[in-house]
C-alpha cells in the first residue's frame, strides 16, 4: 500500500509539473473525484432503477434516476443510459442493439482520425463481428462528403457509426443524417472527444440529426472514466422500442452490475456541464487550440486539414522526416505530454506514425489562454524542429538530441504549472525575458538559473 501511494504521489507531481497535451486527457473537479472514490463503490446494483436484481438499492436508484435525468436535460433527449463502463463498451452495446453479425457498418478510417470500434477491420470486434466499410479524407485532409454518399449508396451500411479521435475539422452532421436517411441507415453520433464543445455551443451538434449519440465523459466533459448513451428525438420516430433496445444491449447483453460510484461522478460533470463557467471553458478550448494551429503553421509546420476548428491539432511531420515517437519523447523530456498520431497517407505502422497529437482541453482547465499558445510553439515545441531529421525505425528515443531551446522551455514550462499556481502573464513574462537576457549574457548553467528564476514566483 504505501508503494501504491508513493506511485501515486509521483503521478500527482507529474501532472502538476507538466503540461497535459494529449486532447483526450484533462483535469476532473475535485467533487468528481469524491464521488468516484466514494462508498458507493461498495454496492452491486444488476439491473437499472426500480428494478435491481438485489436489495438495498433505494439510494443508488436515486443517484442513477439523477444522473440520467441530468443526461437528457443535456441534450433534451427522450432517453439516456449512463451505465456503459466507458466509450468502447457504449459502442458495442448501440452495435449489439441495432445491427445483426454480418451486416454492413461504416465508418472513418482510423489513420485519419476515426476510432477502432468504429468498424476498424480485422483486429477489432467491430471489424470481425460485422462486414465493414471506411471512408477516408481527399487530399486537402477534408471530408468529401459527395465521395461518402455515392459510397454509401454502393455499399449500402445498416448503420453508420460517425465520430472522431483525430480530425480536426467540425462535422456536418446534416449531410451525415442526408447520407443516412438516403439509405435508411442508422445515424450513430460519437461525441466522446467534443461533447464538451457541443455543450458550451462551440462545436456543431449532432442532436436533431443522428437517431443515437454515444460518448465517454472523461474528455472534454470533465467527469470520470464513464460513458453515456442518447436515444435522440428522431432515433425514438424511427424505432419507439429503441430506448429498450439500447438499455437490453448494455445490461444484461454486454455489461453485468453499473459502477456506482462512476454513475455519481458522472451526475456531477453533467450538473457543472450546465454552469456558464463550463460555457466559457470550452469556447476557450476551441480558442486555444486555433491559436496552437495557427502559431505551429507560423513555424513553419504541416497540419492535418490545415488547422483546426475544435480542441486538438495534428501535425504532419513527415515533410521533416521526423518520427511522431521521437519528437513526442524530447517534448516530454522538456515536461510538454503529447502523443505519436498517425496522418493521412501515413507510410510508417501505427506505432511509428508520422505526426503528433497536441489537445488544448487540460491547458485550458488550467487557465492558459492564446498567449500562452504562442508561448508553448516558440519555447517549447521547437525541440522537434533541431533535434535532427530522420532515425530507424525504432529509434533510440534520446539519441541526436541537441535542443539549444530545451532548459529554457522547461523553465517557462515550470514558470507556468509551478505548484503555487499561476501568476499573471505580465509577470510570468516579465521573469522570462530576464531569464533570455541572463541566459545570453551570463556564462552560469541555464538549469541554476532556471532554478533562481522560478524561486521567484
């Protein structure tokens, strides 16, 4: 137990100490977080409110009714199961509820940005159990929209499954449901990455298009490892037994008894969810991530659909023969966390991709702003650019290193996640620009003056 608690508190200083950049990650609130280790953890509940098949439910059936009840206020739908365990599991059970093995499922590929279960072939259960079929991007990195439905006709899919981990770019969700209805398949919106943009209007939604909407609640919604599943207004025209089908998929077809205590932290995202400071925060996420775009295409990067109009950027870094592992392993040495990606018309295996992923959701909950954007690109991600082109395969992940930005980086970088808070950006400034001059003109070891510098604040 106490190795268990010193790795846990290694772990704490890392998040503080570094900045979170990978986009699915963020920051839950502390009240998530009591919930999530609660008590509740304790009861086994099988079966959904007002019918458990064990005693001693009363409560919990009320935390459940609660969060479910908060789940369609969301959205101002007629339904909402919030027992699937996390966005995977969500996915199987609207599969399980509304397509039979062997029938046709579409998705988007995943090298330019869908998911594995969205039909990915071959290894998952959604590429195996089911007949699928992926579209792709056109060479601007952009949906084609008109190569999707004629592909779609062809192809004719029972259900498309729609959504994102990696494309940049907003859906239009009224010519997926276009493309849909053409052929009476089922519109599947998975939200698990946006939700939260949707939520604060900065983001398009899927809400009167798709019959059924799915996402985790971890990523921009701020609450813990769970997930929710909506039966839309339209889903419930096309199929009034829908909300039953979905609810028998995820219990007792896929899933035994709910996570309780998961189920209250969920209420809790889903009440701040509505709060005007939510709002704020992810028209600032959109912000921030457009300011990202635009300071790495100053640098001189190559983006994925040339930018961004949600929380995360993928750069392209084969114009630089660099690999995605190399350059995400020297940003976290210098304390930035982002994650390898694979682009479109990737040459290299998914474990050795060409790009990087950069997310702005966990910067954001911190108080990071355009300036700070800027800031990030100038300092900090201009290790990837000097540290030497090329490599094996599987590179030995410090070799050729030769960073001139690195100590200064990680200074600004300690300037801005120090774990007595945040100070303002004149003063955060201030002291960096003395750092610069000092770092010039002053033979003395960068890390000490680092050091000196941020004893400071």
């Amino acid at each position: 137990m106490d190795k268990i608690l010193e790795l846990i508190k290694k772990e704490e200083k890392r998040q503080a100490e570094t900045l979170m950049m990978i986009p699915s990650e963020n920051y839950t609130y502390p009240e998530v977080r009591e919930a999530v280790g609660s008590i509740l953890m304790h009861k086994y509940s099988e079966g959904y409110s007002g019918a458990r098949y064990y005693q001693g439910n009363k409560i919990v059936d009320d935390i459940e009714r609660l969060a479910v009840e908060r789940a369609k206020k969301l959205f101002g739908t007629p339904h909402a199961n919030v027992q699937p365990y996390s966005g995977s599991p969500a996915n199987s059970a609207v599969y399980f509820a509304l397509v039979n093995p062997g029938e046709t499922v579409m998705g988007m590929q995943l090298k330019v940005g869908g998911h594995l279960t969205h039909g990915h072939p071959d290894i998952t259960f959604s590429g195996k159990y089911f007949r699928s079929v992926q579209f792709g991007v056109d060479e601007d990195g952009r949906l084609n929209y008109s190569k999707i439905a004629k592909f779609a006709k062809v192809e004719k899919p029972k259900l498309m499954l729609i959504g994102t981990t990696a494309y940049p770019l907003a859906f239009d969700w009224k010519k997926f449901s276009e493309i849909a209805d053409s052929i009476g398949a089922w519109l599947v919106a998975d939200i698990s990455h946006v939700i939260g943009l949707i939520v604060a209007g900065a983001y398009p939604s899927p809400i009167n298009y798709a019959h059924v909407i799915t996402s985790t609640t971890h990523k921009t919604l701020r609450g813990p490892r769970g997930a929710i599943i909506w039966v839309t207004n339209k889903g419930l025209k096309k199929d009034p037994v829908l909300p039953s089908k979905i609810d028998r998929a995820v219990f007792p077809g896929l899933q035994g008894g709910p996570h309780n205590n998961t189920t209250a932290g969920i209420a809790v995202a889903l009440e701040k969810a509505e709060m005007p400071e939510f709002k704020k925060y992810g028209k600032q996420v959109v912000k921030n991530a457009i300011a990202l775009g635009v300071a790495l295409k100053m640098g001189g990067l190559s983006l994925y659909g040339d930018g961004t109009e949600s929380h995360l950027v993928v750069v392209n870094l084969m114009p630089l023969g660099l690999s995605g592992n190399v350059v995400a392993e020297a940003l976290e040495i210098a304390g930035v966390v982002v994650n390898r990606n694979s682009v479109p018309n990737d040459p290299m295996p998914p474990f050795y991709p060409s790009g990087i992923r950069l997310g702005t959701p966990a910067i954001t909950a911190r108080g990071m702003k355009e300036k700070e954007m800027e800031q990030i690109i100038s300092d900090c991600l201009g290790i990837e650019i000097i540290m030497g082109k090329g490599g094996s395969e599987r590179p030995d992940w410090c070799a050729g290193i030769n960073c001139p930005n690195y100590e200064t980086g990680r200074c600004l970088l300690k300037m801005w996640v120090n774990r007595g808070g945040f100070i303002s950006n004149k003063t955060r400034r201030r002291y960096y620009d003395e750092f610069r001059e000092q770092s010039q003109s002053n033979p003395e070891s960068l890390q000490e003056r680092c050091n000196r510098t941020v004893s400071k604040i």
